[in-house]
C-alpha cells in the first residue's frame, strides 16, 4: 500500500532545541503539515488548568506513569488524526508532514524509559504493549519514514529547561536527561535500517550564527529532498 504521507519527526531530548528546527523547516516547507506536541492538553485536561497530567507525572512518576505515558500517547494519535484525515481526500500525492516526536518514540523512549526504571507494572506494560501493537496494525500511515535527531548533551538540556521555566519541569533531574539521551541513542542504533536518520549538532549556534544555520538548512532540504525521492 502507497503511504499517503511522509513522515518526519523530530526527536530529541527534553529541552534539546526542536523548536529552532520546527521553525526553519516551516520557512522551506511552508504547505506542509506541522503537528506539535499537545502539551496544552497536557496542561490542561478537558480545558482544565486544574487537571495538569503532566504536572503530576514529573512530580510523581511513581503514581502518574501509566496514566500520563497512556494519556500522551492516546492525546498524540488523537491530533494527529484529527489533521491528517482532513487532507487525505484532496491529496493524490504523499503529504510532507513534520511532527514533534512520534507515536514510535513514545513507546521506544519515554514508556520503556518509565518501564525500566520501574514506574510502571509488568501489567501496565502489557496493557499498553497490546494497545501499541493494534494501533500500528491499524495506522502504518503514520510510521515514520525518517528522523531529525536534535543531539544535545543532557547537561544542556538541564540549562535550557531552567531558561524556559516551565513550572512543570522544575523537577526534572539531570540523572533523567541522561538516561533519555542514552535511549535515544539506543533506538536509533536498533532502528537504523527502518528509517532514515539525519542527526543534528545541537550544540551548534543555527539560532545566531547565520553561516550554521545555513549549514543546517541545507544538510535537511538535501535530505529530505533524498527521502522524497525515494518514496515516490
């Protein structure tokens, strides 16, 4: 079956600089689809500012880690939906979408990483394991085809998440970045041949320094240029 778009997420730790990224793909790529993250519906359940999952799992993953991994994974699939259904009748060639993160990297990174530091039951990961395994049967229009690693140290990350003082991640320790960072890099080592990878120095100043980000942009417009070409 022809996929009916071409997904491109990016991926990268908490606090790795994606916006940047997002913003330099908009300029080149302004008719394709952007799906951020619904961090507001995380904030916000039900338009609530009192019920704020993601306040409570940073706090608390010992007791919000199921219920905050399976509401942002059903939260995610739901936007993406809602948007993406919406072009399919109007498109006879695949649709470019950029995405923050993905239903993939939920499940390979930030459930596994709750799993394995022992947040969640051996029963909650079946639960959602069989939850994951239908949906991929039944939405393979939304795998990837390929991913912008932004590559951050951890300790970096610590420091942009304390600029942008968002209250929720007041708490998130250095010793979690580093184990997130080190997921990343492990499931992008075991799903090399899946999808194509493009990874991105994140260290380096494509904010200020004209010349990087001239580098940068023209490294993604090569790349994805490829990956167009070779899925259609």
């Amino acid at each position: 079956m022809k996929k009916k778009f071409i997904i491109i997420s990016l991926e990268g730790n908490i606090g790795a600089g994606k916006s940047t990224l997002f913003e330099i793909l908009r300029e080149e790529y302004p008719q394709a689809i952007f799906l951020m993250e619904p961090l507001e519906q995380w904030q916000k359940i039900n338009g609530n500012s009192n019920l704020n999952i993601l306040e409570k799992y940073y706090s608390d993953a010992d007791r919000w880690g199921f219920t905050f991994q399976i509401y942002a994974y059903q939260s995610r699939l739901m936007a993406w939906d809602r948007q993406l259904q919406q072009v399919l009748q109007n498109n006879q060639q695949p649709v470019l979408v950029f995405t923050e993160r993905s239903i993939e990297s939920a499940r390979e990174l930030f459930f596994q990483l709750c799993y394995n530091d022992g947040k969640i039951s051996q029963i909650e990961f079946e639960i959602y394991e069989e939850f994951y395994q239908w949906l991929m049967n039944h939405y393979q229009q939304y795998l990837i085809d390929c991913v912008i690693y932004v590559n951050t140290p951890p300790e970096v990350c610590l420091e942009r998440l304390i600029k942008r003082g968002r209250s929720e991640e007041a708490c998130v320790p250095l010793d979690y970045l580093k184990k997130l960072h080190q997921r990343h890099e492990d499931w992008l080592s075991e799903t090399s041949n899946r999808f194509l990878t493009i990874k991105i120095d994140a260290t380096l100043n494509y904010v200020q320094d004209q010349k990087v980000k001239e580098s940068v942009r023209q490294l993604l417009l090569l790349e994805i240029q490829k990956l167009k070409e070779l899925l259609n």
